[in-house]
C-alpha cells in the first residue's frame, strides 16, 4: 500500500486520515492499534484489546479501496467498483461514541463510551474519504509526493499550493541531501 510498509514508524502529515491510513500497512492488530490511537481515532487510554487480528483485513481493503480511489481522481479517471466498496464502509456502524471524564490532574479528557467496533471506526476512515473526495476545494489540493521512491499521497493546503513533498522533514530533507551531494560531487569532478 505505502511507503511505511518497511516498518517505518506511522506518520499523520497527509492532511487526512483517510490517507494516513493508505501510506501505512497495518499487517498486525497491534500496529493497527496503535495507528488508530495515533491517527485520534481512539481517545486516548482506550484499551487496545478489542482490536484483533479480524480488524486488519478490513482495514487493509478500505486503505487499497481509499488508494484507489485519489490515484483516479489524480490521473482523471474513474473507479467506480472502488466507489461502491468505499461508499459501503462508509454507510457502516456509527463511529464509536466518547464522553468526558475527569483525569487524574482534574481536567476534561475524551473517553470512550463503549467498547470500540471495527466496523464504527471503518466507517469513521471511510466517511473522511468521502468528504475528501466530494469536496471541491479538498480534492483539488490532492498532490503525489515528489520524493524519490515515496508513493504517499497528501493534501496541498500550502499557501500557493506548490508543495512537493508529503514531508517537508522526511522527503524534502532527502531531496535537499541528495541534490547537495550530487553538486558536491561535480564539484570534485
């Protein structure tokens, strides 16, 4: 599906969590766990022993269907049985319900209600996607990151929307290392 499929640590720096979840392969329910306490899908604290190793295969298709889906959109095309895959996770479970409690320092922190589902927390990925997709302004900035060997997809929210790398941190540094080593070396030369 994406770059973190090596085993990189998960990032958020897509604009949505749609797309996060498309640039990581979560191949076990304790990486999918984590990702979904990270992407803030879960509060925090949520005991992560509902999620098993049933939950990853949904997810695994939603990511590819979600793929699909903006590499489409990107290439000016159309895919319509990805559409029905993705507009059926959509129309699943509500996303599960939080409530406030009081932390140990008194203050106000998100709870969940009830035992997290997959199906809720599917939904929850899938209708991100379809308020990515069907939305004018959104889907315009959708972008390919340009860094070498990177397949991640971001939103472009820059101010002249001329952003070429998912991270400015990760691919961009790559790009900058590797363009001041290659004129160091013709400098040599």
């Amino acid at each position: 599906m994406g770059a973190e499929a090596a085993g990189c640590e998960a990032r958020f720096d897509s604009g949505r969590v749609c797309l996060d979840l498309v640039a990581v392969v979560p191949e076990r329910a304790g990486t999918l766990g984590r990702w979904l306490a990270e992407a803030g899908l879960l509060p925090p604290g949520t005991p992560l022993d509902a999620v098993t190793a049933h939950w990853v295969q949904p997810f695994l298709e939603l990511g590819a269907c979600v793929a699909s889906l903006v590499h489409a959109h990107i290439e000016g095309r159309a895919d319509d049985i990805a559409l029905a895959r993705l507009n059926a996770f959509a129309a699943g479970a509500a996303p599960p319900a939080v409530r406030a409690v009081r932390a140990a320092d008194g203050g106000l922190v998100r709870a969940p209600l009830a035992r997290p589902e997959c199906a809720g927390l599917l939904a929850a990925v899938a209708r991100d996607a379809v308020e990515l997709l069907t939305d004018p302004v959104a889907r315009s900035g959708l972008r390919r990151c340009e860094g070498d060997g990177c397949r991640r997809v971001y939103v472009d929210t820059s101010r002249g929307r001329r952003r070429r790398w998912c991270s400015s941190e990760m691919c961009g540094n790559r790009e900058r290392v590797a363009r001041h080593r290659r004129r160091a070396a013709l400098a040599r030369t």
